[in-house]
C-alpha cells in the first residue's frame, strides 16, 4: 500500500467531512441502525457516481483522485471554498515532495524594525506551524510576554491551549481555538509529516482533550482577516480586526496586523494601551 503522506491526509480528510453528513440532508433515508457516524462509503460512492471499491481506495490512501472525482466528492460532501482548496490542493501533491521546511527563531530585521515602528498597532509574525518568531511592544502588551516563553514551546496555537493569559483572553475561546487549529492544518497542506508539526500536534493532544478531538476533525480554513472580542485584563473589552499580511522575502511568514475602527472603544482602548506600554 501507498503510504503517502498527502494520500494518508486526504483519506482522513474524506472521513472526517462524510461523518458530519445526514443521510436525509442528501436525500436518503434514515430509518434503521447505522455503525458509522454520517453517510457510508457505498453512499458517497452512489452519489459520486464512482465504485464503492474506488473510494474505499481513495480513504484507504491507494489510489490518486482523477479532477472528475474531486469535483464530484466536493459536490457530494457540500464542501466549502476553503475546504475544496485543501481537498484539490492534497490531491495534487501527490507525487511532490517538497524540501524540508526549515525552523526559525527570530525574523528578518527589516520586519522586526517595521513592526517595532507601529507603536500604536499589534502585530505578531507567525510561520505556518504558528510559531511566533517576532512581535511588537504593544502585542506583547495585549497578549503576553512572548519573551519570557522559550523558543521551542513559542507557539501561538500552543499558547492558546496552555497559557492561563491567552485562555481568558479571548471571549470565545474555543472558535478561536478552533479556527486556529483548522489555519494550521490549512496552511501545512504542502508539508506532510513535517517532524516539527507532528511533534507540536502529539504534544498538544496528549495535554488537551478539545485539542485532540478539533484536530481530528480536520477542519481547514485560510489565515487571512476577521474580527475578534477580547477582554483584557487592564484595559477591558475590545473588538479588533485582524488581517495576516504576507512578506515577499520569506512567504512562509505572516504579520498577524490587529485594528480598531477609529473611533470605537475598542480603538481608545488600545491607545490607552499603547501610551501604558511606553510610559512603563
């Protein structure tokens, strides 16, 4: 059999997405015991129009998908936009093999001097397994002291699951939690059994539970803008925008921007915060 990393992700990928399905969402009936959880192979087959032997192939990690297949499994699974990106994106890996991805600690200095300059505006620089490798005053400020963290357990998805700050910081906990772990998925889709991230997600499973059960729902979703409510612990509530910016030298890296509308609460707020930063 194929052990193909991409295969073996798409397989799960597959499973993950029909176990959500109700049978009577695509017309099929509901009377009746049923073992598994969603639809079954031979349903997704019939729908697909393709053999039931073909996909159980296709889970199993065997065979490559043809186009056809995976437009007709995308129809049939309801997937999303960003869903279909990472179905089509596995499938095509298939037989690329791309260079180890190679560990960083700190960030260019250009973009650590550009960040430093944004007094008034959080930023954080990410990579794609989350690891923080720069950041600002005021993000500091806003969300920890990503100084005081030792560089190999500086990850922000980390952070989320065992950092008392970043766990009462956000309102929603757990959508951020689980949006977080659906980007990270997302945004690895071209570096299977990558050790690092492998390491980071066996860690993080065996000290949470939630943890455990979103990754195994392979979730995916793209890093690119949205709002988030936080309520901090000096200056209170704030409802920021945050938009992930790319940087042309080294697009493995992202700056985590975060904004409030002038004006807003939330915007005094976080000038409060910043003048706070530099006065202390």
């Amino acid at each position: 059999m194929n052990r193909d990393p991409h295969r073996g992700d798409l397989g799960e990928f597959l499973r993950a997405r029909r176990a959500e399905l109700d049978p009577a969402t695509v017309g099929l009936p509901t009377a009746g015991p049923r073992r598994v959880a969603g639809l079954r192979r031979e349903e997704i087959a019939e729908l697909a129009a393709i053999s039931t032997d073909y996909y159980a192939r296709l889970e199993q990690g065997r065979i490559q998908a043809s186009p056809s297949v995976l437009d007709s499994l995308a129809r049939v699974l309801g997937l999303d936009d960003d869903q279909r990106v990472y179905l089509y994106a596995l499938a095509a890996k298939d037989d690329y093999r791309p260079p180890p991805r190679r560990s960083r600690s700190t960030a260019h200095p250009q973009l650590q001097r550009m960040i430093d300059d944004m007094a008034h505006t959080p930023a954080v620089v990410i990579g794609p397994r989350t690891e923080v490798v720069a950041w600002n005053d005021i993000a500091a400020a806003l969300f920890t002291d990503f100084g005081r963290i030792p560089q190999e357990a500086r990850y922000y998805i980390r952070l989320l699951v065992t950092d008392p700050v970043l766990r009462e910081l956000y309102v929603d906990r757990e959508g951020v939690t689980r949006l977080a772990i659906a980007q990270l998925r997302m945004h690895n889709t071209d570096n299977p059994g990558d050790a690092r991230l492998q390491a980071l997600v066996t860690e993080l499973s065996a000290l949470d539970e939630d943890f455990r059960r979103w990754w195994a729902a392979h979730d995916v979703a793209v890093r690119d803008t949205g709002t988030k409510h936080l309520r901090h612990r000096v200056v209170g509530d704030l409802h920021l925008d945050w938009n992930a910016v790319g940087w042309a030298a080294d697009p493995d890296l992202q700056m985590i921007v975060w904004t409030a509308e002038p004006g807003s609460p939330s915007h005094a707020r976080l000038r409060s915060l910043a003048l706070a930063e530099t006065a202390g």
